[in-house]
C-alpha cells in the first residue's frame, strides 16, 4: 500500500511524497504512478518518491486514484 504525505515545505505548487506499507517492488509502482499522470497530465515526478502538483484539484484527483 502506498501512502502519500504532504510537503508543507516546499516552493511552488503542492507535493506529495510516497512511501510504502508493504513489501512491494516500489520502482514498478512508481513507474505506473509516473505513466499515470502523464497520461492524465496530473502532476509531475520531481524525483524518486514525489511529485508535484499546479491545484489541489490535480492533488485531489491523483489521491483517488493513488491512495
């Protein structure tokens, strides 16, 4: 299970960090997260584990799809 976490910190826009709650192969997951918002143009991969976002609409339509 993935869990997302919010960077209260960051500049510009909204971010999300994810970890993981279970033994899973996190780099496939994440890859499919990656294919996912291109594909939906929601959000974009900043680095390893997050992502940034341009409205709390996008963040809110990625977290019912991710969370």
């Amino acid at each position: 299970m993935l869990k997302w976490t919010t960077l209260d910190r960051k500049p510009q826009g909204l971010w999300l960090m994810c970890t993981w709650t279970e033994p899973i192969n996190f780099d496939i997951v994440l890859y499919q997260v990656q294919q996912w918002s291109q594909e939906n143009s929601c959000g974009v991969r900043m680095s390893y584990d997050m992502w940034q976002f341009k409205t709390p609409e996008e963040v809110t339509a990625f977290l019912l799809r991710w969370a």
